[in-house]
C-alpha cells in the first residue's frame, strides 16, 4: 500500500511540476493586444491559463492528500516506547576506536602477496 501511495505521490509531483512549467506568466497576454492574437487559439479565446490553473489545483490536491497519507503510514509503521520513538535497527557501542578481530586467518599460500617473515 506504502509502495502505491508512493508512487502516485510522485508521478503527482511530476505532473504539478509540468503544469506550471507550462504556464505563462501574468504579462504574457499583454502581447495578444498588440497584433498576436492567434497564438492562443489551440485553448481558445480565453487561452490555456484556466486549464492549466484547474489541472494544477487538482494535482495539488492529490498531493496534499498523499503527503497525509505517507506521513499515517509512516506513524503507523514506526515503534515507539510512550511516545519517544525507538531506532529500528541499533547497533552496540564500541568502546575503542580499534576493530576487535575474531578470527584470525592464515596467510594461503597460493597468494600473491609475500608473507610477512616472523620475528624472533
């Protein structure tokens, strides 16, 4: 469902993105009153302005309401201890900056590296 609402909220994005990148600004329709009237017809008379600010606004709507809905989801996803949430994964505190090592492996011999000669 996370996966879902996530994938709307970001083809959401891209569309709101689109659209008002597609708009004009306030002063283009000053140029219609100057002789270019025609380039405005494909929308009509009234030019593409309403249906772009319609689409725009619906396509926030749809985003705002997925942003609540991730932002539920990942309330209800979370774990939390009277109300201070608790890390999903923690890790133990090491007390030196120096890695413990396990085990310690043999050199092979069939490496390419020379092996380091002891010391007596």
């Amino acid at each position: 469902m996370e996966k879902l609402v996530l994938a709307v909220h970001m083809v959401t994005a891209l569309a709101i993105i689109g659209l008002i990148l597609l708009q004009q600004g306030k002063g283009a329709a000053a140029g219609a009153s100057f002789g270019s009237g025609a380039s405005q017809t494909v929308f009509g008379s009234e030019g593409s302005g309403s249906f772009f600010t319609r689409a725009t606004a619906v396509f926030a709507t749809v985003f705002f309401c997925t942003s609540f809905g991730l932002a539920i989801i990942a309330k209800n996803n979370s774990l939390t201890v009277d109300g201070i949430p608790i890390p999903v994964q923690t890790q133990p505190i090491q007390q030196s900056d120096v890695p413990v090592v396990d085990d310690v492996v043999a050199p092979s011999t069939n490496s390419d590296i020379p092996a380091v000669p002891e010391t007596e």
